[in-house]
C-alpha cells in the first residue's frame, strides 16, 4: 500500500527531476514552443516542495490536490493548467483514504489524464503530453517499471508526430522532428513516481 509519505516524497523527487533537466525542458521547448517549459515546470515544482512542507497534507489524496492547486498558481503558460488538473483529479479521484493501492493510483490517473484530456481537446498521437501519460497509465497494471518505460518510449515515440494542439500546432509539418517537452517532463513525473516505489 502507498501512504502519504510516499506521495510526498513521489512530489519531491518529480521537483528534483525537473531541477536537473529544466534545461533540456526549455530547448526542447524552445524548437516548437515558447522556451519556458523548464523554467515554468520547475518553478511549478519548487512551489509544491515548499506547499507540502508548510502545510503537511495527510492523505496521498490531498498530497496531490494541493500539489495540482500550486502547478496552476505558479506554471505559466497552458501547462499549468494541464499538470495541475492531472494532479487535483487523480487526488480527488482517490478521496480522503490514508493508504492507497497501486490499482487504485493506476484509476486515479486515468481520471487525471482523462480530465487534461477533456481540457486541451487533445488525444495519444496529437504530440502532448498524453502521449507519454497515457501509455504510462496503462503500464501501471503491470508495474512502476513498465510505467516509467511506457511513458519514456512514449515521450520518444513523439519526435515523429505532427503536432496537432498546443502551441506547436501552429509550426505544422515544422514541428515533426522534435521531441515534445510536455511528453517530456510527464515522462521525468513517471519517472519519479518509479524511482520512490523503488
């Protein structure tokens, strides 16, 4: 079982992962996009280490709605918006208990991912985040690790794709070629969330 603990320390190390690649974030972002992915996602994630040790949360639930309420406080851009609604829907999705299953994280993302899905108007292929989150959901099922290697292959699988929402839409045929940095960094928080269960 997975307590609060785990889902705070999952937040700390998705704040650390972002730390160390906002560069890479920001030139992948900088080819299709506005070149404050990194620097936006890992203001974000500071915001969230420093919410979490001021107000102490005590279910993995209410770990993740107040992470999502500091993403859309602090992000700019859409992706503020898109992580934090990921992030309060899979927290509301897993209501006040203290201890949650694997399973139970696996449904509560999907509620996420279906809720960002819901606002961006975007689906797997369109070159987004889902790209990387929606595979990763799906891996849950079997394991952190074939989260984190779905979600990576996912990220990967989007330097192909012509961008078909977000901001590198507008680029057409220019975005093929790049990877995209939302696939990116959901990638580095499924990543995180398999270096902690480890």
């Amino acid at each position: 079982m997975l307590d609060t603990d785990f889902f705070r320390r999952w937040m700390t190390a998705a704040a650390d992962a972002v730390g160390r690649e906002a560069g890479r974030l920001t030139e992948l972002d900088s080819a299709i996009g506005d070149a404050d992915h990194g620097i936006n996602m890992q203001r974000g994630f500071t915001a969230v280490t420093a919410a979490l040790e001021k107000d102490a949360p005590d279910t993995p639930g209410a770990v993740l709605t107040l992470s999502g309420r500091q993403l859309i406080s602090t992000v700019g851009g859409a992706s503020g918006p898109l992580y934090g609604t990921l992030l309060r829907r899979a927290g509301k999705a897993l209501g006040d208990d203290p201890e949650v299953s694997p399973a139970q994280l696996g449904e509560a993302l999907r509620a996420g991912i279906a809720a960002v899905a819901q606002l961006g108007g975007a689906k797997a292929g369109d070159k987004t985040m889902l790209d990387a989150l929606e595979p990763a959901a799906a891996a849950l099922d079997e394991s952190f690790a074939a989260a984190r290697a779905a979600a990576e292959e996912g990220a990967l699988a989007t330097v192909p794709m012509l961008a078909r929402k977000g901001r590198a839409s507008y680029l057409g045929e220019r975005s093929i070629g790049h990877q995209d940095p939302g696939a990116t960094s959901s990638a580095l928080l499924i990543a995180a969330l398999e270096e902690v269960a480890r």
